[in-house]
C-alpha cells in the first residue's frame, strides 16, 4: 500500500515502548501505515501523496482528552464569558452589552462567574442592579453554582422556593424567596430551561431523554453547536474525548454526523446513574453499550456524582470545613452504593465517579473494592481531596486517576485563595495529588473538563509542569513523557481504546498532532502558548494551523 500522507522530518514521539522514537509517519486509509526513518517512510510515497515537511516540529498521539463536556462546551462558546470580570461596574457592563446585542434572549446566560466576582456571596438584589427587567443568570466555572435574578427565577418557578434531591439546593433567604444562588443540577435546571437548550442537559441533570423526541430541525440547530464544540477542540489537538455529559441522544446525534462526515473526533458518551434510578435503569446503559460501539461513537460506560464542589461546600469531606460544621454529604448511601457497582460491573460495564471530597474518594474506592473487577478499569474523575490511607488503594484496585492538570488553585487560572477556604491547612499535603497517586500504583488519565476550565491541551501541559508545590508540601508534578502519556496513551487505556489510539504505531488509526515546535526545549512556562500546527483524525486534517 501507497502512503497518502506523509509527515516528515519530525520529532516523533510514539508512546510506543517499543518504539519511543522516529523521524517520520505515514498514513493511509485513515490508518498509519508506517512510523519510521524519513528514508523508510518517504519511499512509501504514491501518486499524489501529501508530503509535509515538519521543520523539526514535534509530532504526537492525537491527544485524547479524557474528561470533558463537548455539547454543553459547544453550547457556551455563544455565551457571554466572563472569566477575569470582578466588581459591579464590570459585571454590569458586560451583561447590559451583551442584552443590547441579543434583545431577543428569553435568557441572558453568562459563564465563568468567579464564585468571588463580587466582594460579598452575589445575591439576586445584586443580579436585579445589573438588570432587572430580562431574566439573567450566570454560572461559576466549576458548572455546579447559578446565580439569577429576579425574573429568571420568577420565569423558571423558583422564587419562593422548590422541593429538591439531596445535595440539590435552591438556597432561600431570611424572608422565604430565594437568595438567587442555586446549588448543584437540579436546583438551576429550571432556570437553564428558559433558554429552550435544557434538553441538551438532560444527560447529566437527570439521566434521561428528551421528550418528545427532538425533530429534526431541533436535531440540525444541535448539531451546530456539537460541531462548534468539535473545531474549538481540533483547534487544541483533540482526537479522542470521553463526554462525560449526555446520554442516547447524545449519541444519536454523533452518529448522524459521522454519517454527514462531520464529526472529527472519536466520542465516548457515559450512561448517567442518579440516586433516584432504579437498578433495572442500567438496562438502558447496557442497551447503550451494545448499540454504540463504533470507532468514533461509543458507550459502555456508566457516570455518576458521589458529591459536589469544594467552592459550595457540596464535596463531602471526613472532617468539616475551614470554620463550619459542614462535611457535605455523599449523593449515594454507602451501601446502596456498593449494590450499583456490583452490577454495573457485572455487566461488563466501566464506571466513572465524581468524587472530590475525601469522604467521597473513600465511598466510591469502597464501591470499586465490592464489585471486584479491575479489568474493568473503573475510574475516579477529579480527586481534589484524598485521605492517606487511600492512596495505595487506587493501585492496589486497578482504579485509573483520572485528574486535571489546570484545577489546583495556582496553577493555571483558579486563584490559590481557594484553598484556605475549602481546606486546613494541615490537608494541603493530601490535596490535588498526582505524583503521589501514580507512585503508588494508579494509572493517569489527564483532561481539562471542558468548559469548566480551558481546553487547550498545552496550557494543560504547562499547568502539569509549572505548578508550584504548596507550602511544606510534596512536589506533586510528574515529568514530561508522563504528562505527554496521560494526554495520549494513559487516557486511551483509561477509556478502553488502546487498541485504536493514542499511540503512533503501524496499523493504528490515523490519529496525530503537530505542535508548533520541539516540544522537549521549549521552556515549561512558553508551552502554554505554543500552537498547534496540525490536528488528524482518522487520516483527515481537522485543524490545520499554517498550510505546511
């Protein structure tokens, strides 16, 4: 067989224990064909091969982003953003513009609201200043706090209150409405409603699926925005991403595309298990399973929340938070708990927890224990907070971290201020840990989680690479090739799909990136800025930064 692409003189760096090293790749039918020496590759060379020249650039993996939210990421990129707005006047403004740019929103939603946009916890009173004739609300970055006003919880029933699941709060005020501050899924889905997208959220809210079934108009309008969330991706390198928002429709939707010969990257989409299901409901995730298994849309997975956020006091913690007496609290009785993982394993399902608190990393571990089986590859997403005595555990039960390098205050965009509000002090040494985890046993998968933080995979780098250790605390940063692993080859293996990705090897998809330079010599702290030159998904360009 012919190559019909070749990229050459390249630094390759393959992931590939047997071979870690090369100069040059070539592809054809969305396949590699071979990873070599430029002379071994280039002769490879047919008709009308396209040969690029890489300059000495680096050349990977497609990076595989193993914790993100591409639908509800695609949906906010329309959104008012208001990462670094802090006070009023600056809040006010950036709202009051975006209503004259839209005057026909049913809501004006923003994203990124600092939980310390304001010098006091924002009320509605502060929302209705802004503007108090159009229903606003804006969402906190870790996407587990609303904030409304007035006419938006007036529009979506929530102003004198609503009864709510464990952990879902719609938080009132000494008069008997509510504050405007809406904790966790449940609480703001009403006001998310307003804007006609919740059907969207459906996955990661309640587990379920839009009724009546959207037509295809709807349909079309949607793919928009997944498409929008897949070019922001493949702009940052992204092959590969486990989703873990949705549910079928989801992937209803990926399928279509794939058939439009839209979708650029391969998606790996949980079945959503909330504490209200039934455990005959994982019949639909086992239906999920056997109906997406392709190479570019998949299933067989189950996602659940065990606990919160630390910014909310929603993550449940063993011991009480800085200056209170709240722990939070599990979104799973222990016991309960271990039944779901038996079966969801015996049914040969993967399981994937949100477990931030200590208290929550321990019940899920104790989950994972009773249901006996690391071929499984269970996974615990996030990990902010984790007792000492667990650490070992996650080795020890074949559990994969799966973490984000950008999350620890510090070492990207979330302030250090976080962490003398949410932990003491004497915890710092157990928090954010990722040296530690993988020294003990646990396999890595790093992401961004999407739109929580930034996607770009080499601010992500550089994030793993820079953060500086807390005070009188570990250094907690792994090395360069680990880093590259748990963005590529650790996250294929994490997610079941070694097999196709995440290496360059012959015989593997068509899967690479290009990154603008030689990725061992550029300084930790540029890696951030450094472009991408050239995203491949299955043999087809999908971002190509400079024609080469």
């Amino acid at each position: 067989m012919q190559a019909e692409m070749i990229i050459t003189n390249a630094k390759v760096l393959t992931m590939d224990e047997g071979r870690p090293r090369a100069e040059a790749v070539a592809l054809a039918g969305g396949r590699i064909l071979a990873v070599g020496s430029r002379a071994e590759v280039e002769a490879l060379a047919g008709p009308g091969c396209r040969v690029v020249d890489a300059g000495g650039r680096t050349l990977l993996p497609g990076f595989v982003e193993s914790h993100l939210h591409l639908v509800l990421g695609g949906n906010e990129l329309s959104q008012l953003q208001l990462g670094g707005v802090a006070g009023f006047d600056d809040l006010a403004r950036a709202f009051r513009a975006y209503a004259m740019q839209n005057p026909d929103l049913p809501l004006l939603m923003a994203q990124g609201a600092a939980y310390e946009i304001l010098e006091h916890p924002v009320t509605r009173a502060d929302l209705d200043r802004v503007l108090g004739d159009r229903p606003i609300a804006m969402m906190s970055p870790d996407h587990h706090t609303v904030w409304a006003n007035t006419p938006a919880l007036r529009a979506a029933g929530l102003l004198h209150g609503a009864a709510m699941p464990t952990g879902h709060v719609v938080v009132m005020g000494a008069d008997g409405t509510a504050t405007g501050e809406l904790l966790e899924f449940e609480a703001f889905s009403p006001v998310l409603a307003l804007t006609g997208d919740l059907h969207l959220q459906l996955g990661i809210a309640t587990g379920g699926e839009p009724e009546p079934w959207p037509s295809p108009e709807q349909r079309a309008k949607d793919k928009e925005k997944v498409a929008a969330g897949l070019a922001h991706c493949a702009a940052h390198g992204i092959t590969s991403m486990v989703n873990m928002d949705g549910n079928r429709y989801t992937c209803v939707l990926l399928q279509e595309m794939e058939a439009e010969g839209r979708l650029t990257a391969r998606v790996k989409v949980p079945f959503h298990f909330k504490p209200h299901m039934a455990l005959a409901e994982l019949e639909r995730a086992s239906a999920m399973a056997a109906e997406f298994r392709g190479d570019w849309v998949t299933s067989g997975f189950v996602k659940m929340f065990m606990d919160g956020v630390v910014d909310s006091r929603t993550a449940f913690m063993l011991h009480d938070y800085p200056g209170t007496t709240e722990r939070g609290a599990p979104l799973f009785e222990h016991e309960r708990f271990k039944d779901i993982c038996r079966e969801i394993s015996a049914r040969g399902l993967q399981i994937a927890v949100h477990a931030i608190g200590d208290g929550a990393v321990r019940q899920t571990i104790d989950g994972y224990e009773a249901a006996g089986r690391p071929d499984l590859r269970h996974r615990i997403e996030h990990i902010e907070l984790i007792d000492r005595a667990d650490v070992p555990r996650l080795g020890a039960l074949g559990i994969t971290a799966s973490v984000q390098p950008p999350h620890p205050p510090g070492a990207m965009d979330f302030p250090m201020s976080t962490m003398d509000h949410v932990f003491h002090r004497e915890r710092w040494r157990d928090a954010y840990l990722t040296r530690t985890l993988t020294e003990h046993g646990a396999a890595l998968a790093f992401a961004s989680d999407w739109p929580v933080t930034d996607v770009s995979v080499m601010r992500g780098i550089q994030a793993a690479l820079t953060r500086v250790p807390y005070e009188g605390c570990q250094d907690e940063r792994v090395g360069l090739m680990q880093v590259l692993h748990a963005y590529t080859a650790g996250g294929a293996w994490a997610a079941h799909r070694e097999g196709l990705t995440g290496v360059l090897r012959a015989g593997m998809a068509a899967d690479l990136v290009l990154i603008d330079g030689d990725i061992e010599a550029i300084p930790a702290e540029d890696l951030g800025r450094t472009g991408i030159a050239l995203t491949i998904a299955g043999g087809r360009v999908t971002h190509d930064g400079a024609r080469l």
